[in-house]
C-alpha cells in the first residue's frame, strides 16, 4: 500500500480554502450597503487566498487522476475542520468574538449546520457579520454537494463512494456525476428561492428573509433575533416548519422527483418512516400541550408542531421554550435528539434509514427466535442488504452512542451537570443546535469553559462527518505504507 498522497491532499485543501475565500467577499457588498466596515472580510480573504496560493505551490505536480479512499477520507476530514478554522477569522478581526475558543465553537456550528452559539445578543450584531453567521450554514448545508460532487470531479475524481462518506445508505446514482451534482444543487437553489421569497411575503425584510433561509434550507438555526422564530408571525413560523420538513427528505429523493421516476420515490422506505414519525411525534407533542400544559389547540399545534420538525431535523430554531413542557413532552424531545431526518439531506445526527435498519434487525431477531432455522434477510428499499452493509450500520449505531456516553462523562466531569451534558453532547453530535438546563433554547454557549467549547466544536465536526470518517484517521493501518 503507497503512502497518503500528502500533495494531492494540499492542493485540495488549498482549493477549498478558495472556495472560502469567495465566500468571505460574499460578505463585502453586504458590509458596503448597510454602511458597516467590510476590512474583517476583506483581511480574512487575503489570509486564506495567501494560504491557499502557498497550499497550491507546495502540491505544484500532484496527480489529481490517482487518488484513493486514503486520501479521500484524509481531505474530507481535514477539510472540515480547516473550513471551521478559517470561519472563525471574521468573528476574530471585526471584534465580535475575543477568544479563539469562541470564533471557533461560533464557525463550526456554522458550517456543521448546528446552529448553537456562544453570542450572547446577536441582534446588536453589524448585518454584514449576521449574514456570515447565516451564510456558513448555507455553505454547510450544501457540503458534500459543494466539495464532493462538483469541486472533486473538476480534479477528475468520479469514483463515487467519495459521495457516499456522509452517509452509508445513499443510493448510488450512475456515472454522470458531475450533471447530477448540478442538478442537486438546483434543487438546493430552488428551495433557498422558494423560501426566500414566501418570507418575504410576510413581515421579515429580504436581510431576514435570506438569513433564516440559509438556516432553515441548511437545517442550521442560526437566527438574526435572540427568540429565534418566537420573534416572527404564526405566518412564518409556519412557511420556515414546511420548509424545515422539506429539507430533511432525501435530495436523492428530489432528483427522482425531477427525473419523473415517482417509482422510486413511492419505494423509498425511508421517506416514509420519516414522515412517519414526524407526525406521530407531532401528534404526542400536541396532545401534551393540549391535554397537561392547557394550551388552545391553534397554539399547541403550531408550538408542538414546529419543536417536533425543527428537532427531527436538526435544525435547532425554536418559537416555544420546550424546557417549561410537561415532562412528557421534554421526554418525547430529549428522545428525538437521536433521530435525524433523511439520509441524503442536509440534516446530522444518526438519521433515519439507520433506525429503520435497526428496527428491522430487531424484528427478524423475534422471527429467528420462533423460526431458528428461517433465512433471514433485510431489506431496505426492496433491495437486501448485503451483511457488511448490515452490520456496519449496526456498528456505527453503537459507536454512536458510545462516543456520546463517553463524551457526555467528560464534560460532566468539567462541571455540567448531567442532564445538560448529556444533552449538549447529544446536540453537538447530532448538530441540532439547542440543548437542555442552562444550555436549553432560550440560552446559549457562552458561559461553557473553553475545553468544553473546543470538545463541542469537534464533536460537531465527528458528527457531521459521520464518525467513520474521521475514526479510521487514527487506526494505524491508516498510515502504513
């Protein structure tokens, strides 16, 4: 086995950090029109550009056409995390944040679609910062599109298992990558649009509008109000829970819809299991709030409704304190913290094609239990699994699940008390955003010690890469030639 192609790794990252570059000076013509100082924008550009030219001349003659899944896994995760490092310079040099801890929690929850920060009052915030908060979620939200479907096949990379790190059930398409990676990225730009423009309908300003689109398209949360959507009308409360919704289904799902190949869509059990469960949790918030809490049924539907989605999606925008629920419905929340919505989307956490698989293996255990000698098969979309598939989803349920017990120890170690930390790891890990205690959804991080910010900030990176994908770095076959 060669060793990892260390120049074909920095030309990559050196073509990220130009991609990034671009998105700084996004931020200029923002800074320009609302009268604000655009040189934090301006400064960040010309240090990742500096550092992106010198990352090109070191990999001056790297093969693009000879790269592995060594190298694959290794610029993916380091990807990521130089993405989330160089984010956080605009909140360093405008003077919006003072310590790197924070800049870093702050850009990380960005680009990780998690949408928990560490700002206290984000609303006396210059416009151009907030639209840099939103932007990195919408950066982020697009990722694997962005990096892997239109950037890598530029570097004539069409092997498609690249594709599929974020996510071990994505279907495969077909070798025309680089036409369906523009397709999926239409598809991204027509939900920001659609979206875009019906907020605007409402009594949100274009400024906001695109904002709260970068975060609801992206399943990210990050907002311009400190009450999240409290601070808006019914009207958009409802148009952000739809598109919500939306964006946890599956782009593979989408491109099936534009190719009019409804077949495909109709089999696609995991489409299903996921409205599935958002109604039926749906239905149980509401009837708590209903039934315990009081509330009219207008309200309670609207408030259940919106926790339900925004949390199963991972998007983290809140219009209701789910903390003063009965304790019913914080239970029915603290338990969607481990679902997600759809593989393919924009979402984190374990997602739901995993626990569908899970549930399947549960079953054809009693099966086996009656029938000892039965063959048993699992199926996923009318196809079977084949065993290593299987049980490599079951092993990263586990894995899963292990890194947030034992994460959650360490930082409840630190000072957290249990229920908080468990909760802020589990919405570190799964990238949704808000947690529970002195971290729920009308707080935020900034009074978490800076160990407890840098753990949360790469554990919003492990878990947006899906674990896998950064584990393997440190297995020492990894490194061998």
């Amino acid at each position: 086995m060669r060793p990892v192609n260390l120049p074909v790794i920095f030309r990559i990252l050196g073509n990220i950090l130009g991609v990034e570059t671009m998105a700084f000076l996004l931020c200029v013509p923002v800074a320009l029109y609302y009268q604000e100082t655009f040189i934090p924008f301006i400064i960040s550009a010309l240090i990742t550009a500096t550092i992106s030219i010198v990352m090109r001349i070191f990999s001056k003659g790297a093969r693009m056409n000879n790269i592995t899944h060594r190298e694959g896994y290794l610029f993916v995760s380091a990807g990521w995390l130089i993405f989330s490092l160089a984010g956080s310079l605009p909140f360093l040099i405008s003077g919006t944040l003072s310590s790197f801890a924070d800049a870093f929690f702050e850009s990380a929850s960005g680009f990780t679609t998690t949408g928990a920060s560490v700002i206290k009052d984000v609303e006396i915030l210059p416009r151009s910062v907030l639209f840099w908060r939103s932007l990195t979620h919408w950066i982020g939200g697009l990722g694997i599109i962005v990096l892997v479907i239109i950037i890598l096949p530029s570097f004539k990379i069409t092997n498609y298992s690249i594709f599929s790190m974020e996510s071990s059930l994505k279907e495969k398409f077909h070798p025309k990558t680089k036409s369906i990676g523009l397709r999926l990225l239409y598809i991204y730009l027509g939900l920001t649009i659609a979206e875009t423009i019906l907020l605007c309908l409402g009594e949100m300003d274009l400024f906001e509008s695109i904002c709260h689109t970068f975060g609801t398209v992206a399943t990210g949360g990050f907002s311009t109000r400190n009450s999240s959507m409290a601070a808006f009308s019914n009207y958009s409360q409802y148009v952000v829970a739809v598109f919500m919704f939306l964006s946890g289904i599956s782009f593979v799902v989408y491109y099936y819809i534009l190719k009019f190949n409804f077949r495909k869509v109709k089999n696609n059990e995991e489409l299903w299991f996921y409205l599935g469960v958002c109604i039926i949790a749906t239905i149980i918030a509401v009837s708590v709030l209903f039934a315990k809490a009081g509330k009219p049924m207008h309200l309670a539907f609207r408030e259940g409704m919106f926790q339900v989605i925004s949390i199963i999606t991972t998007t983290g925008y809140s219009t209701a304190d789910y903390l003063t629920w009965p304790a019913a419905g914080t239970t029915l929340i603290f338990l969607l913290f481990f679902t997600g919505a759809c593989t393919g989307s924009t979402t984190g956490n374990i997602k739901m094609a995993r626990h569908l698989i899970v549930l399947k293996n549960v079953k054809e255990i009693f099966k086996k239990i009656i029938h000892p000698n039965a063959i048993i098969q699992i199926k996923l979309n009318e196809k079977v699994l084949d065993c290593n598939t299987n049980t490599s989803i079951i092993n990263f349920v586990i894995i899963y699940l292990f890194v947030f017990l034992i994460s959650s120890v360490i930082i409840s170690i630190n000072g957290l008390d249990l229920l908080t930390s468990a909760s802020a790891v589990a919405s570190a890990l799964g990238n949704i955003g808000p947690a529970f205690g002195s971290l729920g959804p009308l707080f935020n991080f900034s009074a978490v010690p800076v160990f407890d910010k840098i753990l949360f900030s790469l554990l919003m990176i492990f878990g947006r890469l899906e674990l896998m994908t950064i584990i393997v770095l440190f297995s020492p076959a990894y490194w061998k030639k």
